[in-house]
C-alpha cells in the first residue's frame, strides 16, 4: 500500500515540476496507464492553479515594470512579441508547456501576457490531458508493447 502511495506521489510531484518525469516514473514503476495519465495531469494542474492564484497577478505586474519601465512602446522587437501572442496565444503555450516549458514556467509565460485564469486553467487543462495520454501511451507501447488498459 505504501509503495502504490509512493508511485503516485513520485508522478504527481515530478508532473509539477517537469511534466515528462511523470509519464517517466509512471510507466516505469508499473503503474496502469490511467493511473499514470491521471497523476501526470493533477501534478501539471496543481503547479498552473497556484501559481495562477498566488502569483499571477503579482508577476505579471513585475513583468511589467521591469521591462517596459524605460522602453519604446512600438518597436519592431514588442510589435514581433504582439504578433506571435495574437497568432499562438493560450493555445500555443499552453500546447508547448510539457515539451519546452515546465507547469510552471508555462502558466508564468501565460501570465505575463495577462490572460484571464480561465483561459489559463482550460487550456493547460487540455494539454495536460493530451500530453500526458500521448507520452504516456508512448512509453507504454515501449516498454510493454501495448498500452495496456486495465478498467
């Protein structure tokens, strides 16, 4: 009992700092894949809801004043950071968070932008689900051969 404790904590805690130890650790324990795709996407929730609530805000303030303290509003450096937000958006950090960025530095690269905690809370939502079905279904097949669901 102790040990299946251990297992789903182990995921847990790794899919809130670096999303890929989770499905890792949880494939490679022995955990079923639902149980492994269920902790990975709770580690990765948990990181994107308190550092929404409690710093949020607050960064993005920061953000703010240290770096458009002194500068131009419209260069061509602010007008490319404008219009790669305006074309990817939530979506496109959101959908890159697991694979470049951890929870954590994808919800405070949401927040910077200042997007509503909604909008941040949905769509890190549905990348969690995604990436954590795709790598987990992944390592799965190799280490198993099949993913192996057991209801």
């Amino acid at each position: 009992m102790f040990e299946d404790l251990f297992k789903y904590l182990a995921v847990y805690g790794l899919s809130m700092l670096k999303f890929i130890g989770g499905p890792l650790w949880g494939i490679n324990s022995g955990l079923t894949f639902l149980e492994t795709v269920l902790f990975t996407s709770l580690g990765m929730m948990t990181s994107v809801i308190l550092f929404t609530t409690i710093v949020g805000d607050r960064f993005h303030s920061w953000f703010l004043k240290i770096f458009y303290k002194n500068s131009k509003l419209f260069t061509k450096k602010n007008r490319t950071k404008v219009r790669i937000w305006r074309n990817y958006g939530m979506k496109g950090v959101a959908f890159l968070t697991p694979i470049l960025f951890t929870p954590i530095g994808g919800t405070l690269v949401a927040n910077s932008f200042g997007e509503s905690r909604k909008k941040i809370y949905f769509y890190m939502l549905l990348s969690a689900l995604f990436w954590s079905i795709t790598f987990s279904s992944i390592l799965s097949i190799l280490r198993n051969g099949s993913i192996g669901l057991h209801f």
